[in-house]
C-alpha cells in the first residue's frame, strides 16, 4: 500500500501540486505585502480623504422595536476599494511574474522541407517525416 500511494504522488503530480499550492500561498502574503504596506499608503495620498471605503447608498433604514437602527444600504465604496486592491494586485503579480520567469531561448534555426513542409534543422541534408533530400 505504501509502494501504491508513492506511485501515486510521483505518477499523478500530487506532490508537485500541493508544493505549488504552498508556494502560491506563501507568493500570496508577499504580494499582499507589498500592496497593503507599500502601494496603499502611497494611493491613500492621492485619493480623497475620509473613509471612502466606507461610502455607501442607503436604500432603507429601519428601527426595530429595541431602538437598534438597521441600513439596507448598497456598499459602492468597498466594492471600489476592492476593485483598485484587485488592479494592484494583479499588477504586482505580473511584475514579480516578468522578473522571475524569463521566456525559453528560441530554439535552433528552422527551416520547411519543400516536400512535406515539416519543419527541420536549417543545415539538415535530408527531411527526417519524408526522407526526401533537401539542398
């Protein structure tokens, strides 16, 4: 049963994935980071003062028997606050994204056998899928 369940970790990924999972996580805190403790500031100076985040539509307030006074209220101002997390976030994302994964070097020059117009190595004398000679 043990030889089974390490089959199945190196077989179907689950190892990979759930190291993926805890490096996406781990990814998360640190963008999140660096949105709340360095973007934020920075876009609170710009944007207008007070508790925007806070700003909301009241469609209805209602006073129960108690006293206690209830909003039915449409909250435009954290659904805003989100939305400009979410842009900054995914922008952070993007760049640590750019600076970490560099694209593949482009492979060896190519060029399409005239035959079967497979691709093959430029300095290639025959095509490997047709075998026709190539000049």
């Amino acid at each position: 049963m043990v030889q089974d369940f390490k089959t199945f970790l190196t077989k179907s990924n689950a190892l990979a994935l759930a190291v993926g999972v805890v490096i996406g996580a781990a990814t998360g805190k640190v963008v999140s980071g660096i949105v709340d403790d360095l973007l934020m500031p920075v876009i609170g100076l710009v944007l207008p003062s007070g508790d925007w985040r806070e700003a909301k539509f009241v469609l209805r307030t209602v006073t129960d028997a108690k006293g206690k006074v209830t909003d039915s209220a449409i909250a435009y101002g954290h659904l805003i606050g989100a939305l400009i997390d979410f842009v900054f976030i995914a922008f952070v994302v993007y760049l640590v994204t750019k600076a970490l994964i560099k694209p593949p070097p482009p492979g060896p020059p190519t060029k399409n056998c005239p035959e079967c117009l497979e691709p093959i190595p430029v300095e290639a004398r025959k095509c490997k899928a047709c075998g026709s000679s190539v000049t």
